[in-house]
C-alpha cells in the first residue's frame, strides 16, 4: 500500500535543538559563516545541507519562521541513512512527508513554512533531472536506431508477447533494501524511516501503475513496442507524469511538482532502457517482418539465377519490384514502420505469383522455389 493509505497519527517523539551527527558520515561544518564542502558518497547529505542553505539565504524570513525550519530540516537530516534510491527520490520524499504531517504535533513542523526552501531546491535540481532525462531518453533511441526491426512481435503472439514485454519492464524498476531496526536508536525513527521508504517507494509505484495500465488498455499490434515508445516520447517532451500521492496532498509549488514527476519519467526511462536492451541480446534476428523477407527473397533470386539465368533474374526482380513497391504502399509500410504480419504477405505473394504465372502461360518467370523457401523459413 502507499504512503496516503496509513492511518492515525506517528508515535511521540521527543523533539531536540542538537543537529544529527549521521553517525560518523562527513557533513559540512560551518565555520566563520561559512559552508567548508568535504567530498563524501552520501549526496542525501548534501541536499539537506542544501536546504538549510537556502533556509538562511532569505533575511526577509522572520527568525522564528527561519528557526522552526532549520528544526524540520533537522528533522529530516536523521534520514540520510534510509535507502530511497537517488537524491531526487529523497528530496520528494521528504516533501511529501512534510506536506502530510505539516499539522501533526508529533513532527517538529509547527510554524515552520519549507515551501520556499522545496521551491529553491527544486529550481537548484531541476536542470540536472533534465540531463539525466535527456542521457536515458537518448539511451533509448540509440538502442532503437540500431535495431529497427527487433521489437516487432509475432502477429500470432502478439498479446502473450506484449504482456510478457511489459511484465520485463516492471521487474527493471528498483527493488529497495530493507530498513534494519538496529540503525535507529528508537522505534519511533524507525518507524519515520519506515514511512519515507513507502513514500520514495511509490515513484516506482506509479510507474508500474502507468505501465500496466498502458498494457491493458493499448489494443495491442505488431507495433505495440512502438507505441509504448511514441507515449514515452510524449512523456519526456511534455514532462508530465500523473502522481498518485497529489490526489490525498496539496503540494502547492508546481516547481517541486514538476520535479516529482521528472523523477518518475527517469524511473521510467530506466526501465524501458534495460529492458530494450535485454530484449536485443535475446531476440535480436529472431524476428521476422515484412521488410527481412523482401530481403531475404531478393538475396535468393540473387544467389539462385544472377550468373546463371540473368533473363529469368531479371523478370524475377521486376515481378517482385512491382510487388513489393505495392503492397508497402497499401500497407504503409517503411523502413521506420516495418511488419511482422508476414503471414499475410507471403500468401499475398504467393497467390500475385499464381496470377502473373498464368496470365504468361508459363512465361520466363521462375519465383516458385524463392516463395516457397520464404513460407517455410517464416514457419
């Protein structure tokens, strides 16, 4: 269940001025006023200091305001141990928390306002969530220009195919550790780090959500993968994802919003990457369309009458010129939006060839042995 299904207030804790040492971990120290940066491989700590950061940017704020914010920030500075996948998860996490318990006297959150400090960050952040967007989206594109026809299923398995696909792509999203009870000196932060796990559990949430949903309700086709990437291109151009959590959650800056949803199009980007590419390394050359048999039967033609029969080579290759010229422009066909419905097409050209063959009395045109190797490779 997600984090807007719980139920009843979060257990007593009580509430300290001291900063959270993270255990050992490197923070910033402030010296002179001044934020000493010290590399270290927990950027959860980074952003927290982030925020305080932009707490006390704005002198405008009054000091009680300021004060009760850096408690909050506190607050959430205890967490930077919780598994929550990539910084962006974190930061959305603890929006979402905060905006949910921002009236719960359990949490220090009485008369603070974070949602200038959420605004700030997200404007800080979201230029380096478009990069990592812009880096997995080309990833994809890369992976589908080198392999144009390999996501094309078997028109007689399409269904079977297309739910095994979309089920791959769910087991690509992340699987998160478990939180051990022995990292928390109290249950109560236990049970705090418990709950923003369930929240930064949820951007995968409604990623599965989306994609089953997209399973289910797309008619499916032999260019169903296709059409899952056409949505995904909208996706990514329009920066919209739906966020199940807003519908119990004011979160009232559309900055931060925009930010929640870019985090679950990279989730999203991440999966079908992986999946594309797994899906190559199995399948690649195991598909047949329409555009691999019109090559198939011309490399045929080739091998089995250039040098020997150039005549009966070059009324062949007219015949299927003609041919093919016509049925991909009745079938729209291209090398962009190519088939798997090969059935179909080799009984059209069987039964075209039984046509010309007749109308020529025999003539100089010899196909039958070329299609009949092309029914049984496609079988």
């Amino acid at each position: 269940m997600g984090f807007w299904s719980k139920q009843g207030h979060l257990p007593e804790q009580s509430q300290t001025e001291e900063r959270f040492d993270n255990q050992g971990d490197a923070v910033a120290v402030e010296v002179n006023h001044q934020f000493i940066e010290i590399e270290i491989d927990r950027p959860y700590i980074d952003l927290i200091e982030t925020m305080h950061f932009y707490n006390e940017l704005h002198e405008e704020q009054l000091e009680d305001i300021r004060m009760a914010n850096t408690k909050a920030l506190d607050f959430f500075g205890q967490f930077t141990k919780v598994p929550l996948g990539n910084t962006f998860a974190f930061f959305q996490s603890v929006v979402l928390f905060y905006y949910k318990h921002l009236n719960d006297s359990q949490c220090p959150f009485k008369h603070s306002d974070l949602s200038l400090v959420f605004e700030e960050v997200s404007s800080h952040i979201l230029p380096t969530i478009g990069l990592v967007m812009e880096q997995d989206f080309m990833s994809i594109e890369q992976t589908l220009e080198g392999n144009k026809r390999t996501y094309f299923f078997h028109e007689k398995e399409i269904g079977q195919n297309a739910l095994r696909y979309i089920q791959e792509m769910i087991e690509m999203l992340p699987q998160y550790i478990s939180i051990e009870r022995q990292q928390y000196p109290t249950v109560e932060l236990f049970l705090y780090a418990q709950e923003l796990q369930q929240i930064s559990e949820d951007i995968e949430g409604d990623v599965r959500r989306y994609l089953e949903q997209f399973a289910f309700k797309t008619n499916f086709t032999h260019r169903f993968v296709y059409d899952l990437l056409d949505a995904n291109r909208y996706i990514v151009q329009h920066e919209i994802f739906e966020i199940f959590a807003l519908h119990y959650i004011l979160v009232p800056d559309p900055k931060v919003i925009q930010v929640m949803q870019n985090v679950r199009i990279i989730a999203l980007q991440k999966a079908i990457s992986e999946s594309l590419r797994s899906y190559v390394s199995l399948y690649e050359g195991d598909k047949a369309t329409v555009l691999g048999m019109m090559q198939f039967i011309h490399q045929k033609n080739d091998a089995l009458y250039e040098a020997t029969e150039p005549v009966i080579y070059t009324a062949n290759q007219r015949f299927f010129n003609l041919f093919f010229d016509e049925y991909c422009f009745n079938h729209q066909i291209t090398e962009e939006q190519d088939s798997s419905k090969v059935a179909h097409f080799l009984t059209t050209l069987a039964a075209t060839y039984k046509v010309e063959k007749a109308k020529q009395n025999g003539g100089m045109l010899k196909c039958s042995k070329i299609i009949k190797e092309a029914i049984e490779l496609h079988k």
